[in-house]
C-alpha cells in the first residue's frame, strides 16, 4: 500500500523535472520539424516574390521530386554511400580491427586506438581539405606514392572515394563499441570452446557475434542514420562530378541553399525524415526479435 | 524495460531527424516584414559611437585581394578621419569573405532575412532583382532621400546604373563593369605554330586553333569554355551567354518578351559544348570538379591551357603580377587576347561579328541599418572619385566612373582594350528577378552534353524547367 500523498508528490516531482526538458525538445525539434512540413507544402524561395509571399502549393512538391530523374539518383547515390561507407566500411572494419587485436593490451593498443581515434575527432572542413590534397590529380600525395601517376581519383571513382574516405574517418566508433562489447564475453566461454578445439571463426560465429548481437545492431542503427545524414563528402566533391555523389542530404542544400528553394527543400527534408524512420523501424524489429 | 529502451531510440532518432531537418531547411521564421529603416534609424547624436560594417567577398591575401586590401588600408582609416573631422566616432569593420560567388550569395540573403547582415556590402548586379523582390533589400531614396543628389550619378553611365537598378529605381552604387573575351597562352601557341596576333573569327577558328594546340603541343589543356553547374555564374557569363549573342540571339527579347527555350541557337550553344569537351580540346573535369574555376585560372597561369573565356576579371584578380591569387610574373609578353568571335561572321545579335556580355556588381545600404545617414555617407565615400583612384592604383579596371575612367584609360593596354573594343559590342544579362533560375537550368544543360546526354534531350529538359519558371507565353522555341 502506498500514501497516496506520497504518490501525487512523486508525480508532481517529475512533471517538474520533466516540463523544462520537454519544453526544449517542443521549441527546438518538434516545433521546427512541423514547421519543416508546412514549409514543404508552400513554395517558399530563399529571394525573389516568393520570399515574401509564399503560396501553398499542395503537394506539388513531392510530386516534384518523385517524378525528379536527379533525386531518383540521389537516393540510389545515398544508399550505395550508406551500404558501403557505414555497414560494410565503418561497421565491417570497425568489428575486424576489434576482434583482432581483442587481445592486445598496453601501449601497442593505445598507440592503435589514437590512431584510428584521431581520424574521427578532427573536424570535418580539416579533414576535407587533407582528403583533397591526398587525391589531387597532380599534387595528390596518392599518387606521388604510386610514382607520380596522375590518376583523377575524384573524377573516375568519385563515389568510392568518398565511401573509402568515410570508412576511414567512422571506423574509429564502430571498433570502440565493438571493442567494448567484445570485453564483456567471458573469457571463460572462449577458452573452453578453444580447448573443445573451435577454431578462431567458429568462436567468432558461434560464441562472439550471437552475444554481442544487440551491440551489432544499436551500432548499425546509429551509423546508417548518420551516414544517411552525413554532409561531410560536400566539402570534397560538392556532389559531382556530373551528380556522382550527389546524396540526399547535398541535393537539399543544392535545392535550398544554392537554388535557394526552401520550400522543394524542406519537403526533400521529410522524405529524408520518413526514410531515417523506416531504417530505424527495420532495426528496431531486428533487435526486438532478439530478445 | 524493453518500452524504456524503446522510447530512448526513439528519442535518439527523432533527434537525429529533426536536427537534420531543421539544419536543411534554414531559418524556420517566417519571411519578416521589415520596419521602414528610415524611421527606425535616427542619428546618433554627435561623439557617441557609431560602428558601421562593410562585407565583401574578398579577403586579404585571397580572393579579391585588391579590393580586400583597399577596403582596410584606405577606406576604413580615411573615413573614420573624415567622420572625426566631422565630430563623429564612427568606428567601420570589414566582414570579409573568400568563397564562391553562389554561397556568399546564399549568405548574405540569410543575414538580410534574418534582420542583421553588414551596414553596407558587395552584391552581383544580377541579384537585385531576386533580393528586392523578397524586400531584403530597398531603393536607396527610400532609405535615405539625399541618395539621389549625389553628385556622382552624373559620372556614372545609364547602363552601368542599371546593373544595380531594378525596375528603374536605384538599390546600390555599382563598383564598375566588365566584358568577356578570350584570353590565349602566347608560349604555347608559339608551340603550336599559332600567331601571337591571332584573331579567330568563327568558332571554327577558335575550334581549329584548339586542334592544332592538341596535336602540337601535348600535356595542354587546348581550350576551356565554362560549363556546368559546378561554375556556377561563370558557366553563363563567361561561356553560354557569349556563344549565344553570337548566334544572333539574346537569352531573353525585350521586344517579343519571350526567353530563348529549346531554339537553334540554344542547341548550337550545346552542340559547341559537345565539340568541345568530348574529343579532347576540352578537360571536362575541370567544368565538374568542385573548384574548378580557380583550377583553371591556375593551370592558365601555369601554361597548361592555351585559350580560356574569361573575363578581364582574372587579368587583373588572378594572374595579376602583384596581388593576383595565381601572378604570372610574364603576364604582360605571355598572356594575349581577342575579342569573342560570332558563329560566323555577322551572325551575333545586331548582325556583329565579335560579341560579349557585360555585368558587374556594386555596394548596397543595408535597410536594417541602425545608421542610415553614416552607411550613405561611407557607400558614397567609396565611389567618390579619389576612393576610386585609389582603388585602382594604376592597375586595369573599368571603373564605374568616367571621370577616373578617362584618367586611367591609357595606363594599361588590356584596359584599353576592354573599354573601347570590347564594352561597345556588349550586352548585359537580363534584370529580372528569375535571372538567376534561368541560368542555373542553362548551365545544367551545358553539363549534360558532355556528360552522356544528347543535345536535343538536354535542351527539351532545359525549355521545361524554363517553361516552369517563366510559363509558355514567355518561351520561344524552334527556329
């Protein structure tokens, strides 16, 4: 039995820790993310008339961008960045790198860790600008080191360049959750499947991967979204060439910011918001049937 | 627990959305009606401190070094003495950028929604239509009535006005004005066998030139022509625009009131597009990579292209011995340049055989200035004319002034060149505010064809995007 006053104090209590806190998320996400859906029924221009006097146009906007051949090719340009740059790069690395020095201690791991640390903490326009001048036609430091080749890396593979240039700079988060995860297995299953005679990928496979699954999961779900996201690969290659790594989230500033129509933007921008929905969905259904 | 752990993802996720959403969709408030800044705006009273900011996209030791420099090491100490002299403490900043022309654009027109932005900045006289449309921006009368007895006006031309003018009102002060021709390299068309006086007068010529170049001298980029959306402006005024004056046509007919859709001309535009970039005269990655404009200024600089349309811009901003971004020590015996030949001869606008296209840009009055009064008097400041000797210090520029024009006319021979061959074949872009619209649709059409499409495919896609913007009436197209 409870004292009901005791119980209406605890709940006043939380409302009162609550209400700043929800306040903020009301100002700052949901009042913006519905304005962000109005703006994309009206045609909304950063100049010109339509800067004064926007107009609701219905849905003209998505229908816009669906019958659209350049958003069509973003999307395709966003997921191919997603698979190859977050699950296989950033994630598959990101696991290698932590199951093989799982048994390394001491300097030689935390000279590793620095190393792939310091990728992912250097700011972004800094890192862009040592991308470009690693794969500069005819000053890159990649091709003085293949013997003054001047192979236009950002011309003729733009996408996996810029797929190898994210694996590098994210992999640094995937190996530590993973290395984390990875510590919390008894070392005592291991050592017994060891002895019973497992080989290194049955351990992997059978005693690693099945307890660290949710790990694998919540880690994937965060890099997809980020990467979906990720406006970084504008620094490099502003989307060219010819829309090759055009993303989605570069095809909104193109659209918003450079032809300044705010509101085509902003309706792209709930697309992008349903898709970030429907990966997060699909992970969240994985990770439940885990449990 | 399962709901707890769910609720916190989604927390997270809608987070990461929203974040993102507003992050790409700007500012959220709506467009704000903007106070009449006259009323607003009282003088300060004498000897309380007044700071005025001028923003530019220049800076020092970068972009528009020229300009950067003078604004800091002239205009900034000599008005606030002028200002002292007058009992006022006038204290001026200087906001300077060094980006490309689309994302100071994009800049200025988020500080100018949002109210704030500098008290006097640079504009590109092909935005104000947009910007006064939007109400960003005003005449200069309505926010200060002595704007129109400034004595300067009188130096200044009816069509260089214009530039900074929309709908026959006056919303800045231009800074000058320019033209488009082609530059060519002389050592390597010395390479070549080519003339060091060479005067193409077809695009045959420019094409055949480009072609001996290839055969001849290896390792050079023969030809660029800007193209592509990556560019930005410079694909319309330095590329597109010229070759279609020379066809016979304007972009847009101020007598039958229509703009060029998919017509011949267009399409010949196009198809020199194709001659150029896909058999080898042309590098199209320079027209797609993200900078390419400064990697073609720098391979010019570095003779690695033999003929590039630009405009006298990059003589004296670029390649300029002192202060250019890329100097070229030989500039005056290396660089050659003639005027931009018609399709063939008399076949450009008005039956010329050479053509060009003009613009440029000038300063404007912020109409949120807290200081209407002090902001006119360091905008006309600037374009008084010792502000403007002072700025060109004998290098070669097409000033907005005829008094200094006449005076500095002769001191360079590009200059003259500029002034009196080029500027009296010219032709300026169109003032209206869907300008900008109409020319991002043709720089995406010029990057289509060398990226795989056909030119009457690009050129159909190109007249429906115009159709969207302007409507059918306003759309020719055939022949």
């Amino acid at each position: 039995m409870s004292d009901p006053n005791a119980t209406a104090l605890r709940t006043r209590g939380a409302v009162a820790f609550l209400t700043p806190a929800l306040l903020l998320i009301a100002v700052f996400l949901v009042f913006p993310a519905l304005w962000t859906l109005y703006l994309g029924l009206t045609d909304y221009r950063l100049t010109g008339i339509q800067a004064a006097y926007p107009h609701v146009i219905g849905l003209n906007n998505y229908t816009a961008a669906l019958g659209d051949p350049a958003f069509a090719n973003s999307l395709w340009v966003t997921l191919l960045y997603v698979l190859g740059s977050a699950v296989i790069g950033q994630a598959g690395l990101g696991f290698a790198l932590a199951w093989i020095f799982r048994r390394w201690r001491g300097p030689a791991r935390n000279a590793l860790e620095v190393l792939v640390i310091t990728a992912w903490i250097i700011p972004s326009s800094v890192v862009a600008f040592l991308w470009i001048a690693f794969l500069d036609t005819r000053q890159g430091t990649l091709n003085a080191a293949l013997g003054n080749a001047a192979i236009p890396w950002l011309f003729s593979w733009p996408l996996l360049s810029i797929i190898v240039f994210n694996t590098w700079r994210g992999t640094a988060f995937s190996m530590l959750l993973f290395g984390g995860a990875l510590n919390t297995l008894p070392p005592s299953h291991l050592e017994t499947a060891r002895l019973a005679g497992a080989s290194s990928w049955q351990q992997l496979r059978d005693i690693a991967l099945p307890t660290i699954r949710g790990h694998i999961l919540t880690n994937l779900l965060l890099i997809s979204l980020w990467t979906f996201n990720d406006f970084t690969p504008y620094l490099i290659t502003a989307g060219g060439p010819n829309f090759a790594t055009d993303t989605l989230p570069v095809y909104i500033f193109r659209n918003a910011l450079i032809n300044f129509q705010l509101g085509y933007g902003a309706a792209i921008s709930a697309i992008l918001l349903g898709i970030n929905l429907v990966i997060a969905l699909i992970y969240m259904r994985l990770l439940r049937a885990r449990s | 627990m399962n709901a707890k752990r769910h609720v916190a993802r989604m927390t997270v996720l809608l987070a990461t959305a929203a974040l993102l959403v507003t992050a790409c969709s700007g500012s959220s408030s709506p467009p704000a009606t903007s106070a009449p800044a006259s009323s607003a705006g009282a003088s300060s009273p004498a000897g309380s401190p007044i700071t005025l900011t001028i923003a530019a996209n220049a800076v020092v030791g970068g972009k528009s070094n020229q300009e950067a420099a003078w604004i800091t090491n002239y205009v900034i100490p000599t008005f606030e003495k002028q200002m002292a002299a007058q009992g006022e403490n006038v204290t001026v900043n200087f906001n300077g950028t060094g980006v490309a022309d689309e994302q100071y654009k994009a800049q200025l027109a988020l500080d100018l929604k949002s109210g704030s932005g500098a008290d006097v900045f640079d504009m590109d006289g092909i935005w104000i239509g947009e910007f006064a449309q939007a109400n960003y921006i005003k005449p200069l009368n309505q926010i200060v009535p002595a704007a129109d007895g400034w004595d300067g006006w009188a130096q200044i031309t009816p069509a260089v006005q214009a530039n900074m003018s929309y709908q026959g009102q006056r919303y800045g002060i231009p800074s000058g004005t320019d033209g488009r021709f082609l530059y060519f390299n002389k050592s390597v068309f010395a390479k070549a066998g080519l003339p060091a006086d060479w005067q193409p007068t077809s695009w045959q010529d420019i094409l055949t030139a480009a072609q001996t170049i290839k055969s001849k001298v290896p390792g050079v980029t023969p030809l660029q022509i800007d193209a592509g959306t990556a560019m930005g402006e410079a694909t319309t005024a330095q590329g597109f625009l010229p070759l279609l004056v020379g066809t016979g046509v304007k972009l847009y007919d101020e007598s039958t009131q229509k703009w060029q859709g998919n017509t011949t001309q267009i399409q010949d535009v196009l198809n020199f597009y194709k001659q150029v970039y896909t058999t080898g005269l042309g590098d199209p990655q320079i027209q797609l990579a993200a900078k390419g404009r400064d990697q073609s200024f720098q391979e010019f600089s570095q003779e690695k292209i033999g003929i590039l349309g630009e405009s006298d811009y990059m003589w004296r901003g670029v390649i300029n011995p002192t202060g250019g971004v890329d100097p070229m020590q030989d500039r005056n015996t290396e660089v050659g340049w003639t005027l931009m030949p018609a399709m063939t001869p008399g076949s450009g606008v008005n039956g010329q055989s050479f053509v060009s296209i003009s613009g440029g840009g000038g300063r404007v009055l912020n109409p949120n200035t807290k200081y209407p009064k002090e902001a006119w008097a360091l905008l006309s400041f600037m374009a008084s004319k010792d502000a403007v000797l002072q700025y060109t210090n004998g290098q070669a520029q097409i000033t907005q002034r005829n008094d200094v024009n006449s005076q500095i006319l002769s001191s360079d021979p590009l200059l003259t060149f500029v002034a009196t061959k080029v500027l009296p074949l010219t032709v300026y872009r169109p003032g209206f505010a869907v300008y900008p619209q109409v020319s991002q649709a043709l720089q995406l059409a010029s990057q289509e064809v060398f990226a795989g499409k056909s030119v009457s495919d690009a050129a159909t896609e190109y007249n429906n995007t115009l159709v969207q913007l302007v409507g059918a009436d306003h759309v020719a197209s055939g022949s």
